[in-house]
C-alpha cells in the first residue's frame, strides 16, 4: 500500500483560486471517501514510524534538532515567531514565517536573557526555531498549526509545569514588547517538547518534501523495522495554510498530483491519502471503473470551505 499524508490539502487560502487536478479528480472520484476523527500532522506521522504519542508531545523540537546535527541531549521544544491580536474578546494567533525576520538578532536578544535560566535558543537555516533545554518542562502542547488563526484559550499548554510555561511565554512577549525592533513578532509559541525517542518502525519506502518526515527518517537506526507501506510526505500545503501563501499551497498540490501520477501507472496500485482535517480517500485500481461517480476535488475543496 501507498500512504500519502499532506496535511492542509482540503483547506486552501483560496479555495476560488483551485488550478486543475486531474489526478486528485479521479481519486475523489472513483475512491471511497472518508471522514475520520481529525489527527494532527506530526501525530499522523509519528504513527508512520511505529511511535504513538497519545495524548503526549511529538517531540518534534528533538527530531528536528537531530537533523540539523545538533548535539541532542535532554529536551528540545519547537518555536515558533507569531502575532498576537485581539478580536473582540478572543486573542488570535497568527504565525510569522521565520524566513521574513531577522531571526538570528531575535534570537541572540533570547538568549542573553534567557542564557541563565539554562535555555538555548537556536535559529536552523529552514523550519522552526528551536529551544534546548537543561530542565525538562513536563507538559502537553498543542503544534502551530492546531492554534493558527485560532483564538488561544483551548490550546494553551497543560501539564505540571504548563504554569511555568505560560509564565515563560508571558517573559517572551515583555521582552520582545521593550526590545520594540521585532517587527510584527510580538509573541512565541511553544511545542514539540521531548528528548530524541527511538524509532521502532519506518516504512516501505519513504518519498519525504517534508523536514520534520526527513528528520523521523534521520532518525531511524539498524532496530526500525521496516513496514509494508510507502509512504510520500509533503507540507507545502499545511505551510500554504499556515502562512496564507496560496502559491506555496499550490506548490505542495503540484508535488501531490506528480507523486500521484507515478503511484497510479503501477499495477494493483492501493493508496490512502489522508490530511490533518479528517478528509481521507482509499482508493485501488479496480475503482478506476466506478464512472458513476461525479465528485471532483475542487467541489469537494469548496463545500469545506463554505460549512467553516
């Protein structure tokens, strides 16, 4: 079987703004569509490389650290640059793509405050921002991607220490309100706490335009059994999403239906394509003559949209 996980591929920044997908329409098509409980994207992958995280943290900051060749001791977090604002009686989240600051002054400005209470902040050449830590913080967080655009009150931290962290969120935006020379970053937030874990399983065959799916694959040794499964990863579409770049969106459409064209010319082809909003498809060759069937992936993109 072929897994295809791409996260935000059913919520566009522009859902009138849809190029063709002639791959995607036939899967939508002639596959049996599904409505599952909705997973979050590094849960989604993690269960890819044998680990269930249950209620706990991916610990994506440690993984990604990992890839990056830092030395991985201890605990890692993610971080991520955002905007904070009120609507009404709600405070909104809104990221901040770590490519449009200047990251290394931000960070160096964390760090000389912070460099006592044994924190380290580190800013890799692509993805998230990342914090090490001396003491471990025992809590459940909740990704970037579950709280953007969103108000902040059902994802704040929980945990022993989700006070501790909550109070160093609160130090982050006093410092960043009186450095006054962060831009629109005005507020950090935090997730992904963990050490390195072991990888005890890893697939098939793994086709990843994702780092956090190369950082689980970095990550897998001699003891990660292989699955039956292959499994293709991309983020542009969760990054499209996130950031409201439609073209960035777009791009991670266009690495979907290639990969899509290379998995449907194989005989007995089976895929699962799923997203982190509960949306999946199953699909094998024999469906190819369900004809009856007159979804396409755009309506399908649209009639989301306008139930949100």
């Amino acid at each position: 079987m072929h897994r295809l996980i791409v996260p935000g591929l059913f919520e566009p920044p522009d859902s009138g703004a849809l190029p063709q997908t002639p791959l995607l329409d036939h899967l939508v098509a002639r596959g049996e569509m599904l409505r599952e409980v909705p997973v979050g994207y590094e849960q989604l992958l993690a269960g890819c490389f044998g680990i269930d995280a249950g209620q706990a943290d991916v610990p994506a900051g440690a993984l990604l650290a990992n890839f990056h060749s830092r030395h991985v001791e201890g605990q890692w977090a993610c971080v991520a640059p955002v905007h904070l604002h009120v609507d009404r009686d709600r405070l909104l989240l809104s990221p901040v793509d770590p490519a449009t600051v200047d990251s290394s002054r931000i960070v160096g400005l964390l760090n000389d405050h912070f460099r006592e209470d044994g924190m380290q902040f580190h800013a890799p050449p692509e993805g998230p921002w990342l914090l090490e830590l001396e003491t471990p913080f025992v809590v459940t967080t909740r990704s970037i991607d579950d709280v953007a655009g969103r108000s902040l009150d059902p994802f704040m931290p929980a945990g022993v220490d989700a006070g501790k962290l909550q109070a160093l969120m609160n130090e982050c935006q006093m410092l960043l309100h009186a450095d006054g020379r962060a831009g629109v970053v005005n507020s950090l937030w935090f997730w992904g706490f963990g050490g390195l874990p072991p990888v005890p399983g890893k697939p098939l065959e793994s086709v990843c335009n994702s780092l956090l799916c190369k950082s689980f694959v970095r990550a897998c040794d001699a003891d990660s059994a292989p699955a039956d499964a292959s499994v293709f990863v991309t983020d542009s579409c969760l990054e499209g999403r996130r950031y409201g770049d439609m073209q960035r969106w777009i791009s991670g459409l266009a690495e979907t239906e290639q990969r899509l064209r290379e998995l449907l010319e194989l005989r007995g082809t089976q895929l699962y394509l799923q997203s982190d909003n509960g949306f999946a498809v199953r699909y094998r060759s024999s469906m190819r003559f369900r004809f009856w069937q007159s979804r396409n992936f755009a309506k399908l993109v649209q009639s989301q949209a306008s139930h949100e």
